[in-house]
C-alpha cells in the first residue's frame, strides 16, 4: 500500500504538542505541505524550525472565535484558498471532580476542545466541497467512550467531537469528503505525564497490551487517515489503546 500525501495542503492545530508533532513529522515525510498552530508561540517557532525549509505556523488561542477565524484566513492565504486536510488536534484537560469544578474549568475545555473543532471544520468545509475533496481527522480520546473520574468536561468535549464528526461525515460524504475521529488512549506525552507518573503501574495493569502507546503509533493511524488509501472509510471513530477499551 502506497501512501502518499505529495503536494497536499494540511493544517494541523496543536501541531508542536506530544501528539501533534508526530504527526506532523509523519505526513511531512509523506510530502505534505503543512502549516501548524499552537497556543505557545515560542514552542511553535522552535519546532517549525526543525524542518528545512521551516514550517509554516500562526499561533493562536483557539478557545477564542477570532484566533480560530484568524488562523483560517492566515491558512487560506498560504495555501491560495486550498486546504487538502484538517486535523483538529488541538486540546487540553483541566481536571475536577463534577461538584467542585468551575464554570472557566467546564467552559475553557468545551471552547477550546469541542468548539474549535467545529468551527475550523465548518470554516474549511465550504472550499472542501467547492474542490470537492477533503479529509478531516478530528483527535477524541477513549474517555470521550469510556468516561473518566474527574474529568466530565473532558469526556464532554470528546464524545461531542465523535457524535458531531458523524454527523457532518454523513452531509459531505457525496463530496468526497471524509471525516474520522481517531480516540487515543494513554499515550506518552506531556499531558498524560502527571497521571502516568503516580499510576502508569496500575494503568499498565488495565491494559491488556501491557504497555503505554507512543505518540508516533497515532500518528500513523492518522497518517493514513488522511491518505487516499482511506478514501473509503468516513463517520468513524478509530480506537488506539491497546485494548484498554473495547
């Protein structure tokens, strides 16, 4: 199977994170021209500038409606109104027990996990159809599925972004479009370092592939996600975890 993204136009958000750069490792090996965004523009710049010739970045705050709007422009006007692929990667987690957890910890991560996605989908999904092409891979998370202690507007946000993307993969299918989810598990990066650091002995134990995924077997996954070797997968949430959660 040949897989190969040459000459096409990608936006990955949250492209400097754990999960993020390997993807944009990935589908830059595979040719793709990519532009990245994150909320830290110093890690943002020091990464794209990894890659010779440096990637193209925009930092932005995309719980916030004008970032996102700003960062669809600014990737139109690279890319001369063309965007081959999206992958809506961007997130964060602020854990809280239901009761004791704030309207900014609920809002923050609804905004920037679940809102964001649907807004640059929304956004590129105009010129998607007009090209009548697309893939979008939007990243969940087995607690969208399974739930998590803890983590309400987490689970939330993910299983919104799995019901939405069936939604819309069914209205722009007869496009050429797709839209996937891929649900990682726990999976070696910053923002699982916290838990794995106090567990990773117990979190081993639930998993029945006795051990903690890395950030380039997802990449992979999406990697071929976007890839014309998938063209014919769409409304689907991809689960990556080891058998955590079957």
């Amino acid at each position: 199977m040949n897989i190969n993204l040459e000459k096409k136009n990608v936006l990955v958000t949250g492209g400097s994170g754990g999960i993020g750069s390997e993807i944009v490792k990935s589908i830059h090996s595979l040719g793709a021209n990519i532009l990245i965004s994150g909320s830290n523009e110093q890690k943002l710049e020091n990464f794209s500038n990894q890659f010779n010739p440096p990637l193209l970045n925009y930092s932005a705050d995309l719980s916030k409606k004008n970032d996102i709007e700003k960062l669809a422009e600014r990737t139109l006007e690279k890319f001369d109104n063309k965007l081959d692929i999206l992958i809506n990667n961007a997130g964060i987690t602020k854990d809280n027990l239901t009761l004791r957890m704030k309207d900014s910890e609920w809002n923050d991560v609804i905004n920037l996990n679940l809102n964001s996605t649907f807004y640059l989908t929304k956004f590129f999904l105009k010129y998607m159809i007009k090209n009548r092409y697309g893939r979008i891979i939007n990243i969940s998370s087995v607690v969208g599925s399974s739930g998590n202690l803890g983590q309400a507007n987490y689970a939330a946000s993910k299983s919104g972004i799995e019901g939405m993307s069936r939604s819309m993969a069914l209205e722009v299918a007869s496009r050429n479009i797709t839209i996937n989810c891929v649900a990682p598990g726990f999976i070696e990066t910053e923002m699982t370092k916290n838990i794995l650091s106090k567990n990773e002995e117990t979190l081993i134990k639930n998993i029945p592939m006795g051990r903690i995924g890395l950030p380039d077997e997802v990449a992979s996954l999406v990697s071929f996600l976007a890839s014309d070797a998938a063209g014919y997968i769409t409304g689907q949430t991809i689960h990556i975890n080891g058998g955590l959660y079957i």
